[in-house]
C-alpha cells in the first residue's frame, strides 16, 4: 500500500487551523462529503461531486447496523464484502474519528463498476454472524443482530505449526542480550541523519572448536567483553567470553563493529578477523586498529600480534577470499566513516595474505591490488563474486551515498567498472548486499537493501536527497546539511534543509543571525542556507534511489535494477541471506531491518519484522507472511 498527495486535485487547497473532520453522504447521492471544524473560523463542507463527473457509474453499498436494545447502533460489528472474483472489503463499525469527530453511524463500501455482491458477511460481538447472498449494489442494507443465527470464532491455533521456521532460541540455550553504552553520535555532529555508532554487535558464524556444529562469535566493547557460543552435540549452546579472564585485551573504546572467522594460516582451524569501527573516537584514533586472533582447534583464541598493518579507518565489514590465487584467504575491509567527519569519503582496503612458515602476517596491498578503493565512499557491505564468469573472484559494494559499485579482477588487480554496467546512477544508502544465481542461467545476481519508502527522505532522479558538507563558519567542525525536495508556499518543489531551525543553530551558531524567527527559516530554500559562495569546496553528495532492489545480471558486465515488493520498502534493510528456504528448487532470501539511530526529527525506522522473499527462479518474488515464513526479528 502506497499513498500520494491528492489534495490539489480534490480541491481541498485552502489554508486553515483544524482539529476535526468528518464525512457523510450529505446529498444522499452515493458518495461521502466532508465537513471540517476550523478554530475560530467557520467550519467548511466539501461537496463530493464524484457522482456527478462519472455521470453516474460508480455503485456503492451503504450499510445500517441494529445491535439490539443494548447497542442500538451496532457498534463493533464487522462487516465483510465479497465480490468481483475474490475482491474484498471490511468495515468494523467505529465510527469515532479523533476528538470530537464522529462520522456517520453507516459503513459505505465504494464499489466502482461492481452492480452486484457475492455476498456480505456480518459479524456480531455476541459470537453470531449473518451471510447475505447476492446484494445489489446502491441501497441502504439494514442489518440486525437478532437474524445472526451461525456461530464463528477469531480464535487461532496457539501455535503455528505450518511455518517454515519456528524460533528455538531459548530452547537451544541462547540467552545472549546485547549492551552497550548508548552514545549520541549527534552530539559530534549535530545533523547527521543518523548514528554511526549503533551498527553492533557483529557476529560470525563457523565451527571453531572442531566438534561438526557451528558454533557463534559476538562481538564486544571494551567494557563488555565478546562472547563464544559454542553448540553442543544436542543443539545447545554454552557461552562464555570470547578471551580468557587475563588475556591482553585492548584498552579505552574500541567496538567491534565487523567480525570474520577464516582460517588466516592455512591449519585447518577457523580464525578471527576483528574489524573495529564506531563514532567516539577521534579520527586517527588507535582504537580503530583492527585485531586477529587465532585459533587453536579448541576454539581458544591468542591474539597475533603485528600481523596486521596500521589502519586506524573506522570500519564495519570484513570478507575473505583468495583474490591472486595464491591458495591463502586474503581479505577486504571496509571503511565506514571518518569519526566526526560524516559523510567524508573513505578508503577501504585489500590486505594479502603472505604468512609463511608460522609466521602470520597480512599487507595492506590496496595502493597495487585495488587503487580505486582510495577514498572510494563510506562502504557498508561487500560480497566476493564472479560477476562476470572468467574465473576470477571479483568484489561489489555497497554504501552510503553511493552507487553499487563494481570492482572487476583483472588477474589479482581490481578495477572499478561502475560506469559501464548500467545503473551507476542510482545512488543510495546502500547497507546490504546478497548474490544468488536467481534465475537459473548460470550468472550471479543480487540483492541490495536499502533505506525503502517508509522516510521522510523521497530521492527520485529528479529530485534526489542531498547532504552538503564542509567546516562553513572555519570552527573546526565538520557541518553536514542534508537537504530534499518540498513545496514551498506555491506548491513548487524546492531543495529545502531537512532538519530544524532549532538545530541548525546548535551546529553552527551564525545562523541564529542569518535567521531570527521561524518564520524566516521556514521559507528558506538550500541555497539561501548555504549559498552557492559557500558551497564552493564542500562535498556535495547525492541520493535518488531509496528502495531496496533486485539486481539482474544481464552479462557481458551489464545489470538492471529493479524494486523488490513494497513489503520489503517499509523499513531500512539490514541484512540478508540467500537459500532454497522451502526446498522447491529456487533461491529465497530471509532479510532482517531496522534502524532506532535514526535522528529524532526523522524518527526512528522499526516497521520491519522481517521477510521471507519466496523466489520463483525467475526473479521474481512473493513476501510470505509471517504465519507461512514463522520469521520475525
């Protein structure tokens, strides 16, 4: 279900104080007209003139509930309409429409060009219902609770035993809750249109302990340690903390926002790559330096000191590959964001594996192996694959600002060839990706999640989301503007800042000046914020496709992208995994979302529960409920 804006049209454009509207047939003609209460002002009646322009096409059923002498009017009554080859409608009958504000005590039904019904079902809250067969459309139907003679139920069996999944979390012995200290990003950066510090805690998923069942690592904090879930030959898990009581641990505020198990020295023995990221620390900061442990085929971990580079990017995600074909696993780090600085740019990079003999050691070769990874965006997610089927493992990514953006490799050198694949010009807030061969042609295609439809950010090709950044007033700090599109007083679309008066001001205080009442900033578009003078040097960085989509590969390095169902767009996409869910041959995806950082202004994003996507080998997919998938997250 989508909406739009239809009040120019309707010819409901006049400006008023209102706190109450109802609506009614007024001129029994068929349709609803309205009135709306306006303080301090005379009330307004919208007439409904539908009738009138389709010259009388339209049908309707108006319906009148009599629940007997101890609710005369019938409230609470359900009714359901059946019609036109298994089209339906349903009414419960409360007609209370906010303070003060009660429409009329009969259910309308518009029918479009439907003269006759299958059937109306009406249910009482005395446990009867009646069944009405073959109602002719355009009358006023009186219904009575005393003809209801059939019993019915809402009841539903207590336990769903027809899902895909059924959740056994606790019955496995699972009983991990996440803590962390709950730091407010907006404090550094007061615009930002949401947290970077609340992606944790990040977990891996492999049998460290040699015992045939996979086994789970969740990251920590400095102050609340990670944690080992090791699964026991009856399907429990027994936890306990990642490293040892006493064991060198890092100091001051490191987060692990990114965690890999992979076998780093070829023993046989899954290890762990830990990529630390976040938001409280300074740029630069040590505590961004990531960490490898390895494991000893027990799962105990030892941390292996200088086997990695210096790299003090804030990080998110880590992945494994053997990119030269060198028969050791190398790895891709992503680099999220440069604390306080959102959305600068930053560089990701490939580290090669070249331990040898014991020795454990891993170079930073992105300068030769993968230039364009230098200041390539802020990377959320990545997937290894051979996108273009010559044998060489190549890497996507997706992020924030950005487009999907496509490296190719070239015999162990990446190359990127974003432009040439067909859909370098959707930018979006990219934050997971899936490969899966969906159609079964033997090519890779994917998924990407976004931030979906469900925002006060609307980016289009036309009209985009904007984020403008720069240290305008020379304080020292970073001010990132995002900005949309909106009408203005003449109901043009102009490019407006999206947050406040109030908080522009706390993030640069000249604007108090530049700004003195509400009434000014109100009508003030982007470029009377931040002027084209001042925009001069500043990063200016864009966003026209906001839904989660489906990426089709074409081959010869060509894709298409197209939206996934709108059951996948209420919420920020967050994560996904692709298999033969329900055994038919075809490849699903499970998907969890989500996102309570956002700014308050914007309000937080928590309208997903999860989604099972069924696909049908052709790319195409059907969201299950939950009742058929059993997942909810």
């Amino acid at each position: 279900m989508s909406f739009s804006d239809e009040s120019e049209s309707w010819g409901i454009t006049k400006p008023s104080f209102s706190n109450g509207a109802v609506y009614a047939d007024l001129d029994n003609d068929g349709d609803l007209d309205m009135v709306i209460n306006n303080i301090n002002d005379a009330a307004f009646v919208y007439r409904n003139n539908l009738e009138e322009a389709n010259s009388g096409s339209g049908n309707y059923l108006n319906i009148k509930f009599d629940g007997g002498n101890l609710n005369k009017n019938g409230l609470g009554a359900k009714a359901e309409l059946h019609y036109h080859h298994g089209q339906q409608q349903v009414y419960e009958n409360t007609p209370f429409r906010g303070y003060l504000s009660t429409i009329q005590n009969i259910a309308h039904f518009g029918l479009g060009k439907d003269s006759l019904l299958d059937s109306v079902v009406v249910r009482w809250q005395n446990g009867k219902k009646q069944t009405l067969k073959n109602i002719k459309a355009n009358q006023l139907l009186k219904v009575n609770i005393n003809d209801a003679k059939e019993n019915y139920t809402f009841e539903q069996p207590k336990i769903n035993t027809q899902s895909l999944f059924k959740e056994v979390t606790r019955s496995v012995g699972v009983n991990y809750k996440n803590q962390e200290p709950d730091l407010a990003d907006f404090n550094y950066q007061k615009l930002i249109p949401h947290k970077l510090s609340a992606y944790s805690p990040a977990i891996a998923v492999g049998d460290v302990d040699g015992n045939g069942y996979d086994d789970m690592v969740i990251g920590g904090t400095s102050q609340f340690p990670a944690q080992l879930l090791l699964q026991q030959p009856d399907g429990k898990f027994i936890q306990r903390d990642l490293l040892p009581k006493g064991a060198t641990n890092p100091g001051g505020h490191f987060k692990d926002e990114g965690l890999l198990l992979f076998d780093a020295n070829g023993d046989g023995h899954l290890d762990l790559y830990v990529a630390s990221g976040g938001y409280e620390n300074a740029p630069g900061s040590p505590f961004y330096q990531d960490r490898l442990y390895i494991n000893d085929g027990k799962g105990n971990f030892t941390e292996a000191a200088g086997a990695l580079p210096q790299n003090f990017t804030s990080k998110l995600c880590v992945k494994a590959i053997d990119y030269n074909k060198d028969g050791k696993l190398d790895l891709f780090v992503s680099g999220r964001v440069e604390p306080w600085n959102y959305p600068k740019p930053v560089s990701s990079m490939i580290l090669r594996n070249d331990s040898k003999d014991g020795h454990i050691k891993f170079t930073d070769v992105t300068p030769t192996a993968a230039k364009d990874l230098k200041n390539i965006g802020m990377v959320c997610d990545a997937v290894f694959t051979d996108f273009d089927n010559d044998g060489w493992p190549d890497l996507i990514l997706t992020g924030e600002w950005m487009p999907v953006t496509f490296l190719k490799n070239d015999h162990g050198v990446f190359k990127n060839v974003t432009d040439g694949t067909g859909i370098s010009d959707k930018f979006g807030w990219w934050n997971t990706i899936a490969a899966g061969d969906f159609e079964h042609n033997g090519r890779t295609d994917y998924i990407v999640g976004n931030v979906g439809l469900n925002t006060f950010y609307k980016g289009t090709d036309k009209y985009p989301v904007y984020i403008t950044a720069k240290d305008f007033d020379n304080r020292g700090t970073f001010d990132a503007f995002p900005s949309l599109f909106l009408k203005d007083q003449d109901g043009e679309l102009k490019e407006f800042p999206a947050n406040t008066r109030d908080d522009i001001i706390k993030q640069m205080i000249s604007m108090r000046k530049k700004f003195q009442n509400y009434k000014s900033y109100a009508v003030a578009t982007m470029d009377s914020v931040i002027t084209p003078e001042m925009r001069k040097g500043a990063i200016r960085l864009k966003a026209n496709m906001m839904q989660s989509c489906y990426i089709k590969n074409m081959g010869n390095g060509k894709f298409t992208m197209a939206p996934l169902p709108l059951e996948a767009q209420i919420s920020q996409l967050d994560g996904m995994v692709v298999d033969d869910f329900d055994g038919d041959g075809n490849l699903d995806v499970a998907i969890s979302g989500n996102d309570y950082g956002t700014e308050v202004g914007t309000g937080r994003y928590d309208a997903f529960n999860g989604l099972l996507l069924k696909g049908d080998g052709k790319g195409n997919f059907k969201p299950l409920t939950l009742q058929q998938s059993g997942l909810y997250t």
